[in-house]
C-alpha cells in the first residue's frame, strides 16, 4: 500500500530507500517504516531535518509543463 506521509513524498522526489532516509534523519529503517505507515511519528528532531529536507526540493512540474522526453527516430 502506497503511502501519503511526507516521509514517503521526500523519499519518492529524492528517489532514495527507508534506510537512506533513515541514514539522513538518524532514524533506524524501521522507524521510517512504522512513520510511513502511520503506526509511529518521527522525534522533533529527525522531524526538523525531514521538514529541511523537504524545503529543499524544487517544485514538481505540472504535467504540461515537462520537458518532452526523448523521440525515436
């Protein structure tokens, strides 16, 4: 079952795993796992650096507005 945490958002945009997450907020993968589950919340702090995280991606792009991808010729 897909999740709609901002622990599983940053995660997809950063195309990265629970434990590379988990590395970056100084949580155990599975406390990631449980926080993206909705079963647990993260500590105030590896909160704060997931918020961080998050300021720091860019804005998705509206479908109409991506680049066209590559054409086969």
């Amino acid at each position: 079952m897909p999740s709609s945490s901002l622990s599983a958002a940053v995660r997809g945009r950063l195309g990265i795993s629970r434990e590379e997450l988990g590395d970056l907020l100084e949580v155990t993968v599975s406390q990631v796992g449980h926080v993206e589950c909705g079963r647990r919340s993260y500590s105030a702090r590896a909160q704060a650096r997931l918020l961080r995280l998050a300021e720091l991606l860019p804005a998705a792009l509206p479908a109409e507005a991506a680049p066209p991808g590559p054409t086969l010729a």
